[in-house]
C-alpha cells in the first residue's frame, strides 16, 4: 500500500501541474483518478511508517523503487528538503507525533517530508483541530 498510495499521489500532483494538458487531465479524470484520493492522502504516512518498521532500509535505502518514488513525492511536497526546528521542539511536537517516524531518519528528504506533513495536520486553528 505504501508504494500504491505513493505513487498515486505522485501522478495527482502531476496531473494538477499547469503543463499538464487539459485533455489528458479531464481524460484521467473521467477514468475515475480520483477515486482513491481521500485514501492516499490520509493513509500514506501511516502505511510508510508500518513498512518501514517491518524493512526501513527499503524505505530510506535510496536505490529501491520504493525509495526513488518517495524521493520524488517529497520533493514535490516538500521542496525546501529542510526541517523547521522548532518541530522538533519536544514541547511543539503534535498529539500525533510518531516515535516511528525515527525509522525515517536516515533519509533527510523523507523525514523532513513526512515530519513536516504530521506537523501541518496537527496544527490547530480556532481551538479546532484541522486535518490537512
């Protein structure tokens, strides 16, 4: 799963590029691309951190196909590929911190990514908390 919803968000990022062409677009579209939207998003930090306690050098490893799409997910999600300090503030860290997330880290790209995604869903706005 962490390959499909990766490579799933990796090709919707794509198809909403403005180089993207309208026509295949509204082609990918039609064929119901967006059908497995909601999942990805919401569980692909979730199925990475499971693979990765199971084989994390699959993961971080740098030359698995696994790893390339990562590196090329994060890019696109995270292109500064550096980490705010002040998330890594114990006393700024979010309710849905993930002590699993150290499998990461011996992939900066990864782990700023995916440290950065938990961050920003956890935030709060209004006293509420908000999912990105």
């Amino acid at each position: 799963m962490s390959i499909a919803c990766a490579a799933y968000l990796t090709n919707a990022l794509r198809v909403l590029s403005p180089s993207f062409s309208e026509h295949d677009r509204n082609c990918l579209v039609g064929k119901g691309l967006h059908g497995f939207h909601l999942y990805a998003h919401e569980f692909w930090i979730e199925h990475l951190l499971g693979f990765a306690k199971i084989d994390g050098d699959i993961v971080t490893g740098g030359s698995t196909p696994l790893s390339r799409l990562l590196h090329e997910f994060c890019s696109m999600i995270h292109p500064s590929n550096a980490l705010d300090p002040t998330i890594m503030d114990g006393d700024a860290r979010p309710s849905n911190w993930d002590a699993r997330l150290a499998l990461l880290a011996a992939d900066d790209r990864i782990y700023a990514a995916v440290a950065s995604e938990l961050y920003s869903r956890s935030r709060t706005k209004d006293g509420a908390r908000t999912r990105m």
